[in-house]
C-alpha cells in the first residue's frame, strides 16, 4: 500500500471536512440561546460522529485526520473564532491520527479513542470563555447584549471547563455509536461505505 497522499486522499478530506463543517455549524446554531451553550459540547461531538465516522471508511493513511483537524481549526478562525483554537486543532488531531493508524484506522477501540481524542480540539474553542473572559465577554456583549453576555459568563465559572473536557469525550464516544449505527444501517446498505 502507498503511504503518501495523492489527490483522492486531499478530495476525501476536503468533501468531509465540509461536510463535518456543516453539521458542526447547523449544531451550534443552538448556541444563540445561552443556556444551551452547555449542551454544545456533548453535542457537538455526537452529531459530528455520524461523518466522521465515514470519513474513517476513506481513510487509511497518516496525516489525513491532521489535515481535517487544522482545516476545521482554520475554517472556525474565518468564522471569527479565536485564534488560540488553531493550535489545539492541530494538535488534538495529530494525536488522534496517531491512535488510528496505531488501530491500522479499522480497530473500533482505537477508532473511538481516536475520536475522543481528535474531537477535544472543541476545548480550544471555549479557552477564552474561561481563561480570557474580560476580553472575550466585553466583544460577546457588543455583538449580543448585555441579557446574553450577562447569562453566558453565569454560567460558565472557570470550574466548568474541566468538567466540559469530561463532557466531549461522552459525546464522542456516543458520536462513534452512533455513526458507527448510522454507517451500519445506511451507508453500508446503499454502497457508500
């Protein structure tokens, strides 16, 4: 088998990373309302399962779960995200990528670790909520008022970030069930998988 990526491998990785995208995006519209926030990050993970989880059907060399990694981290900076999120992008999926070749990407343990770990890079996401809350609520209160900013930063006391990286990972082990399902019932049966 070939190790390096050839232009199938970079098509893949670009169809799924859009279409991780877009779920990931249609999920956290929910954000808008403040309390729900809290839910994201067990929802986030859930959902995104479902693609990533094909994705895992087309990968099956080194560096392509990295690619998608930084290509999502880079993808929430154009959509106004803090920057700090990039380098957790990079690397939580390196690491991630790492398991799954480890699993030769078709061992289900190393799969779902593999998927706990590369969906932590969400965690990047939400440092300045905790760590850069002056600086990051006084931007959010511009954009969305004082009801909402006032709401958000009741809710997120710095504690709750350590409890959140408990929470992604249940997410992305139920996201790897139920993709893992998905795949099973749908894809496999209509030939994609």
């Amino acid at each position: 088998m070939n190790n390096k990526l050839q232009a199938k491998d970079l098509i893949n990785v670009g169809i799924f990373t859009a279409i991780y995208f877009v779920v990931f995006f249609a999920t956290g519209m929910i954000g808008y309302i403040p309390v729900l926030m809290l839910v994201l990050p067990f929802l986030w993970p859930m959902v995104a399962g479902i693609p990533f989880m094909l994705f895992l059907t087309r990968v099956n060399k080194f560096g392509m779960v990295t690619i998608m990694g930084t290509i999502l981290s880079l993808l929430m900076m154009l959509t106004g995200h803090p920057w700090i999120g990039l380098p957790f992008g990079v690397a939580f999926s390196l690491i991630a990528d790492v398991i799954l070749k480890s699993g030769n990407f078709t061992d289900w343990g190393k799969i779902t670790l593999g998927y706990v770990v590369f969906s932590e890079w969400l965690i990047g996401q939400f440092i300045p909520v905790f760590f850069m809350r002056d600086s990051y609520f006084a931007t959010i209160r511009d954009g969305y008022g004082d009801y909402y900013t006032d709401t958000m930063m009741a809710i997120t006391p710095t504690w709750a970030f350590f409890v959140m990286i408990g929470v992604i990972a249940l997410g992305a082990v139920a996201g790897a069930y139920l993709g893992k399902a998905i795949l099973k019932k749908h894809f496999k049966r209509a030939g994609i998988a």
